[in-house]
C-alpha cells in the first residue's frame, strides 16, 4: 500500500505486465473459479445480492477493496470493478470451500514462509473470522466496526493489519491481509465472467486484449500499440 491512489494504480500495472496472458483471461491462477453459467452473465447488470457475507462482512469487504485499488483519474476502482462481487462467488466455488487444499493436520498457527500455508480454515473461514476479529478489535477500539470509521482511519487499519500491528483472535492479521489484497487483485484482472473485472476496467488500465483467439496480423509488429478493445471468454466486447 501506498500513501496516493497513483503510485499504487502504477504498481499493478506494472506488476500485471509479469502475469501470464492465460491467468488473467482465464481466472487467477489461485481461484481457480468454475465457469459462470448463461443466467448469471445476463444477471451482470443488476444488483448483485452477496450469497456467502453477510451484512455487515458486506459492508467491510466494499470498504476496504475501495482503498485496495481506489478510482482516480486512471479509471474505475475496485467496487466499480465489481471486486466485491468476485470475492463473494469465490467463497461459494471450491476455492473458498478449500476443496482444492490439503486440509488435513497437523496444524502450525506460526505461518512460517518455507512452510506454506498451515492453517485449519478454507478462506471462507479466514474472511469470517478475520472481519468479525477486526470489527470487535474496532469497536473496542475505535467505538465503532471497521465500515463505519472515517476514510482516513480505516486506510491505517488496513496498514496496521498488513503490517501485523493488531492482533486478532482466530486468524493472524497478516494472513486475512494478504488473502483480501490477493483477491481484491484477481477480481479486478480477471476475465468479467467471474463477476468482477466490470467493463474490463482491469484489462483496459494494463492494456491487455483479453481472450481474443487471432494475433497473427500483430506478432511481427513489436512494441505497436494493440487498436482493438478487450474480450471476455463469454464474448462479450470491451
């Protein structure tokens, strides 16, 4: 995180450019999401009703996706992108249910890096218990749950947390951080199927094309700039 929206909308720029072309058209690589039905590309514009968050993990995941990737003069934000949305489908797909993990013991709550991950809970279990040990650290602390804090305040939670400064009960605080900046990521870069990635927002900042099935009129014109909009495995047309 950064101290100004620019710097960090350079960052995933910059950042995306590293990413394999099939990631972002298909999915990040760490979702691994199943593909989205007919019904629920039609649904795309209308209100979307979380499935897996409550009201008030709702209210916390729209507010601090909105400091993750901001809206400024680059283009649309997280929410807008539909960042929200793309992380309640993926609690719903065997992503968030852990399905596509060893979950068997034992268990190490040290989280040591060479280790990887050692934790009993599916990430729909680090959303649930780190957005209720962050709003009851938050209200004992603040007086109030994380959603209704002041803009400023809660850009310095979302610092304290990646930075381990607040101990929550059930998850480590470094943990739930990384797992909400991961996928607030993914949903902004992956293909719009998915739920997020709203009018290609994403591909649009990092210029990337999307799934379109013929480059050959480009592959011997290096460093020209690519004319046409993104597409979206669904066919839909940015």
């Amino acid at each position: 995180m950064t101290e100004d929206t620019r710097p960090r909308r350079r960052f995933l720029q910059q950042a995306v450019a590293l990413v394999p072309a099939t990631t972002l058209a298909g999915g990040m690589v760490v979702s691994q999401t199943a593909c989205s039905s007919d019904a629920d590309r039609k649904a795309q514009n209308k209100p979307y009703t979380p499935t897996y968050f409550n009201q008030e993990e709702w209210a916390f995941i729209n507010a601090a996706v909105d400091h993750l990737i901001p809206a400024d003069d680059l283009g649309p934000g997280a929410v807008a992108a539909g960042v929200p949305e793309f992380i309640d489908r993926q609690m719903e797909d065997p992503y968030g249910h852990g399905k596509l993990w060893y979950m068997e013991g034992p268990f190490n709550t040290e989280q040591r890096p060479e280790m990887g991950y050692q934790l009993d809970q599916t990430p729909r279990d680090i959303y649930r218990n780190g957005i209720a040990g962050l709003n009851a650290w938050s209200r004992q602390t603040h007086g109030k749950v994380y959603a209704e804090l002041d803009k400023t305040l809660q850009e310095q939670i979302l610092h304290d947390l990646q930075g381990n400064k607040i101990k929550l009960d059930k998850v480590p605080a470094t943990t739930f951080f990384s797992y909400l900046l991961a996928n607030t990521k993914e949903g902004f870069f992956a293909d719009p199927m998915y739920g997020g990635n709203k009018g290609m927002v994403g591909w649009k900042l990092v210029g990337f094309p999307g799934a379109r099935g013929d480059f050959m009129d480009w592959v011997d014109q290096p460093n020209a700039k690519y004319p046409y909009g993104p597409v979206s495995i669904s066919g839909e047309k940015g």
